[in-house]
C-alpha cells in the first residue's frame, strides 16, 4: 500500500512539475551592467568573467554564442571594456574558486552583447549573441510546450499507477485457477467382452419353391 502510495505521488509531482515550469514563462529583458571598473576572469570551464570591482557578482561571457566568436586574444590583447548588456534574470549562484585557494560564493549573469577596446590599433570590436541580434528588444521565454508535455507524462504515469492494482489482482486471480482436467480417451481392447452389437445385418430365412403339381 506504502508503495502505491508513493508511486502515486511520484504521478502527481510530474504534473506539478510540468505546470510549475510553464508557469515560469515569463518576459526576458537586456540591461546594462552598472557603471564601474571591471576585470576581466578567466573561468575553468572555457567561459569569461566580467566582474565589477569591490563585487562577487560576475557576468559571464560563452563565446561560441556570439558572432563574431572571441577568443583568448581577443579578451588579452585589450585595454579596455566598453558596453555590457546581459539578460535580465535571476542569478545563479556558484563557487568561485581563488588564487590563493580560498573559495568565494558568488552569482552569474549572461552576458549577450559586449565591446572591447584597444587603444594601440584604435579600435572597437562588439560581440553580440545569436540571441541578441534575433531578438534585439527582449523575447517573451514561453515554456508551457515543455511544461504541457511533462504534466501530460505525468498523467500518464498517474493512471497506470491507478490501474495497475487492478490489473495485478487480476492477474494474481487467473494464477489461482486450477489447471484443467483432460480425461484421456478410451482404448478398444479385444480381450474384452463386447456388451452390444451396434449393427447386426438381418437374418436370412430360406424361402419355399413353388412347383408345379
């Protein structure tokens, strides 16, 4: 019954699920980071930082989500950051590992549209993401097709687990039947005595001949 129960709940917490998520839908905006002096990090995973002075909240830079893509020396060779947009979210949290081995907890934010600046060669180069250039004013994040689609898995799972008490007891009652008896047939033997003829052919009795006086 314990068990029921919990596959059950399991049912139900996939549709929740499925509903919580499309209810995140929700309007994704661009913002420019605050004014300040940033540096720019290195991240373990390939990714760059750009972290505000005096702060732990670090806006991270995927380059192979921009156009053109950045690369090392893009992010070494110049001398100055000009304007940082990033997505208007809710950070994530995360550990920031330092030089020295301590470690930092600290937040991220997406980065979608940067330029860096080197004063030797005059030059301004600006990075935007695939993201960024399709939707330049913000986009409207619809994630009710993947909530519909997960609530619709989870009702599916929740009426199997309705039926599936049933169709064990089912089961469990056509093992319980018994076996069928099967009479074997019955064997002439010609040693036995026959008890009735079912055909006997007629008797013939002989007839008188007429002949003439």
């Amino acid at each position: 019954m314990r068990s029921h129960m919990g596959r059950l709940a399991i049912g139900i917490a996939i549709i929740l699920g499925g509903i919580l998520y499309g209810v995140s839908s929700h309007q994704v905006n661009y913002k420019a980071v605050p004014e300040g002096k940033y540096q720019i990090v290195p991240m373990s995973d390939g990714t760059y930082g750009f972290v505000l002075d005096g702060t732990d909240t670090y806006y991270i830079v995927h380059p192979t989500d921009f156009t053109p893509m950045p690369d090392d020396n893009s992010f070494t060779n110049t001398d100055g950051i000009g304007e940082i947009f990033y997505k208007d979210e809710d950070p994530q949290s995360f550990i920031m590992n330092q030089k020295d081995g301590s470690q930092v907890n600290s937040q991220e934010l997406t980065v979608v549209s940067f330029s860096l600046t080197s004063s030797k060669d005059q030059r301004i180069d600006r990075y935007a993401s695939s993201g960024y250039l399709a939707n330049p004013d913000g986009f409207y994040d619809n994630r009710w097709p993947v909530g519909i689609l997960v609530a619709a898995l989870g009702l599916g799972a929740l009426g199997f687990f309705l039926m599936l008490p049933a169709m064990q007891a089912r089961r469990r009652q056509k093992q319980s039947y018994p076996a069928p008896a099967f009479q074997a047939a019955s064997v002439y033997d010609p040693g036995q005595t026959q008890l009735a003829t079912p055909y006997a052919p007629p008797s013939v009795v002989p007839q008188a001949e007429n002949r003439p006086d």
